[in-house]
C-alpha cells in the first residue's frame, strides 16, 4: 500500500490465523483495518469520502492485496485519486468499483457493533445488508435501484402538491418499487433465519445457558411473521400498501413504508432485547451476531471471510474476550487494541506493533 491516510509506504506479510495490531492512539491501526476492508469493494465503515482516504501529503493513494478466494491466489488493486477510485481484479482493470464485491469477503466488528441492539433501526438495516452485499452478486445492484426508485417516488411525491401529476405515473413507479422491495425483503428473510440458526448456537455457548434467542424481521408494510410469506406476496402487498396510502404519502412527501424503513428485533426467552435485556446480554448477543455472520458466510460460499477486530477487545470482559479468541481460532483475523499483550494462552498469533503510521512485525 502507498499513501493511505497516514500509513507509509509498505507491506505486510500477514498470519493467516490471528493478527494482532497493537499501538498508541491515532497511530493507523483502524486505517490499516480500513485499508483491508476496502478490498472487498465496499465503501469506507468511518462515512468517509474517497478523497479523504489519500494522505494529506499526497494526491494518489493505492492498496494491493494478495488474495486467496475462489479457491485460488489472487489480487485486488485499489487505486485512489481525485475524489474516485479505480479497481483491479488480477491486474486487469475494472469499469466499476463494484465489480469487486463479492470476491473477497470479511466480517468487521467495532465498537460501534457494540450498540447495534440499542441503535435506532438504520444501524442493523446496515448489518444485514452490508453482509447481503458480499453474500449476494446481485444485491448491490438491487439496493441502487430500489433507493433510485425510491428517490423518484418521493419526488413524484413532493412535486404532485404543486403539480397536477397523472396517476398513471405514479402506478409505474409504485408498481417498479414493489418489484424491487419484495426482492430486497424476501432476500433478508432468507438471510436471517440463517443468521438466527447460527447466532442461537453461538449465545449459548458465550452465556453457559440455555436461552432462546430469536430475531424477527420488523416489516413497516404487514402485520406479523413476514418469514413465510413468497416474494410474490410480499409484491402484492406491498403494491397495494402503496396504491392505498398514495394519497396520504403525498401529503407527507415522502414513502413511509417499504424495507428502508424495516428493523430487526431480538427477543430473549421471548423478550424485547432492546427493551428488556441487561448491558451484558445485548453486548453477548451482538457477538453472537457477528460470530454468526462469519460462519454464515463460511458456509453459503465455501470460503472463510477474513474477520476484522477494530478496538472491540478493549471493551470485552475476559470471558467474553477468550471466547471470541478461541471462535477465531480457524479464521484469518486482524484485532487491533492498544495493549501489548491480547490472551496470554495462545499460540496461533502474530503480533505487529504500529506507530505513526508504520508496522513492524
Ligand atoms: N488522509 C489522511 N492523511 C494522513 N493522515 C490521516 C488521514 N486521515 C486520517 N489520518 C490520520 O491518521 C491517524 C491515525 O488514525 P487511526 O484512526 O488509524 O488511529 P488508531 O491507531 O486507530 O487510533 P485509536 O487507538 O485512537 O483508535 C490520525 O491521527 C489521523 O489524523
Ligand atoms: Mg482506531
């Protein structure tokens, strides 16, 4: 890599068990955790722009990783400058930055997962489609053109207070966001009874117990379990929610039902999480979640996502801490923290330490 925020030029030969990264505060550890991120297409965890990924003291950055998926070596260029950036599969140039989704997979955690039971319902709408994204060839696609479409309905939406706008239109745009939408939910759905299976195994085992955990899809269009519903009813009732609520929506100006404005909810022994469950249950729970989500995608792929730890070790109590060590035994993992010292009985690990910007094994 060159020129990454505040890392040098370097590169790294990395463990293919667990990495530990360990440094001073504003040394690059969560750049470098970034950096690797960012090889899987996706855009930067911080909201950040492309353009603010390039050192201040330069005007092109690059990261270039040797990978190994789809049962064989290869490589993800990454090339940053004015504000874009360019992307290379095996040295071969890709039009799209989003071609590379999808080929190289990780999981990442960092504190900010920390609250996902707490945090308003955008954050866990994320957490599914992050790893839908990965999991799915054609998700991505799917989400542009749904918010696309959505973006066009609210206009249309805004625009017909003033404007006299033909009701035709809007049954095209009604009839095209339904299409898209029951897509997007049947596909979530199918994800999270996976999720779920995994996630149940993985609580009890942190909590020693025998807790029923379960997670429920919050759709904004029906009532109830939308989890045995077909797309083709999801389409429909969808289509009909907004042909119905047409009216009032245009009064709102805006689209007040549909996935973007789906949640998640997780019931212990059948109780609301988020409304009932102790600081300690909601922290063991988002572990099982994102435990879950590595080992889900371990097995709809075939491959092992690398894991990403960004400063979550800190915030873990020793049990919880040690359980997470020995999930990741088999995965490759990067764990960043500012200690010296990660889990004194463990053999499998290397350790680099970082300061200013430089790593050293
Ligand atoms: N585009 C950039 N060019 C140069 N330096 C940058 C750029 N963007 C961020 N930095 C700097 O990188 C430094 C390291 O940031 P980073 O978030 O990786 O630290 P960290 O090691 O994770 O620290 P902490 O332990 O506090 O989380 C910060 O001082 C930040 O100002
Ligand atoms: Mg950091």
């Amino acid at each position: 890599m060159k020129n990454y925020r505040n890392l040098e030029e370097n590169s790294f030969d990395f463990n293919d068990k667990i990495n530990y990264i360990y440094g001073d505060n504003a040394q690059g550890k969560t750049n470098l955790i970034e950096s690797i991120w960012m090889l899987t297409g996706a855009r930067s965890f911080r909201g950040t722009k492309d353009n603010n990924i390039v050192s201040f003291e330069a005007e092109t950055a690059k990261i270039d990783g040797k990978l190994f998926f789809e049962q064989r070596d290869q490589s993800i260029s990454i090339f940053f400058a004015n504000g874009r950036r360019r992307v290379f599969l095996n040295d071969i140039p890709r039009t799209y930055p989003t071609e590379i989704i999808g080929k190289f997979r990780a999981v990442l955690f960092t504190p900010s997962h920390l609250a996902l039971v707490k945090d308003g319902p955008e954050s866990r709408r994320k957490f599914i489609d992050a790893a839908l994204c990965q999991l799915t060839p054609t998700y991505p696609q799917l989400m542009v053109k749904y918010n696309q479409t959505l973006k066009h309905r609210n206009i249309l939406l805004k625009n017909s207070q003033m404007q006299n706008i033909k009701s035709g239109l809007f049954e095209v745009w009604n009839y095209k966001l339904a299409e898209l939408g029951s897509k997007i939910i049947k596909k979530r759905l199918e994800y999270l009874s996976r999720l779920e299976r995994e996630a149940l195994i993985n609580y009890c085992e942190i909590s020693s117990g025998k807790e029923s955990l379960k997670i429920s899809y919050i759709s904004s269009i029906f009532k109830g379990d939308p989890s045995t519903k077909s797309e083709a009813e999801i389409e429909k009732e969808f289509l009909h929610y907004l042909n119905c609520e047409q009216k009032r929506d245009e009064k709102r100006g805006f689209t007040s039902k549909g996935p973007h404005k789906d949640d998640l909810e997780i019931f212990l022994q059948g109780k609301s999480l988020k409304q009932f469950g102790s600081q300690g249950q909601q922290r063991s729970a988002v572990l099982a979640l994102k435990l879950a989500e590595a080992t889900v995608m371990n097995q709809l792929t075939g491959e092992s996502p690398v894991v990403l730890l960004d400063d979550v070790m800190s915030e873990l109590d020793e049990t919880r801490k040690n359980y997470m060590i020995e999930s990741l035994e088999n995965w490759q993992t990067f764990i960043t923290g500012c200690e010296k010292n990660l889990v004194s009985s463990f053999e499998n690990l290397k350790f680099f330490h970082i300061a200013n910007g430089s790593l050293v094994e």
